[in-house]
C-alpha cells in the first residue's frame, strides 16, 4: 500500500497532465502512487499513453482512468 497518493484530475489538457506524470513518476519512490482521473473529449491523452508514452502505464505506481466526460 503506498504511503502517498496525488490524484489528478484532467479534461482536455494533455500536455500539462503528461508533464504531471512524468515529474511525479521522475520522484524515486516505491511509496507513492499517481491516479489520473481523465474526463477529456478529445482523448489526446489516452492516445498518447496509448502510443509514444505507453512506457508511462507500465509504472506500477501509475493508474489511468479513463471516464466519460461531462454531459
């Protein structure tokens, strides 16, 4: 169980939610987890972590969500 979560939400700002990944990920740490809650309609963020940044989703201390947005 980690020992520090930092859940972030995002909704169509791909290039900021990348960065926030890749900086908590940099953090050397086995105790945290990053839980990225993604509401976003242009899905540029699932593509990417779904393509060139799919190294991303094999940290295991970072979860995806990917959720339907706002009606």
């Amino acid at each position: 169980m980690p020992l520090l979560s930092v859940v972030v939400p995002t909704h169509n700002r791909s290039d900021y939610a990348l960065a926030c990944i890749k900086a908590v990920l940099a953090l050397d740490s086995a105790d945290l987890e990053l839980v990225m809650t993604d509401t976003s309609t242009d899905n540029r963020l699932r593509d990417c972590l779904q393509g060139p940044d799919r190294a991303l989703l094999a940290d295991p201390r970072f979860v995806y969500r990917k959720l339907e947005g706002p009606s």
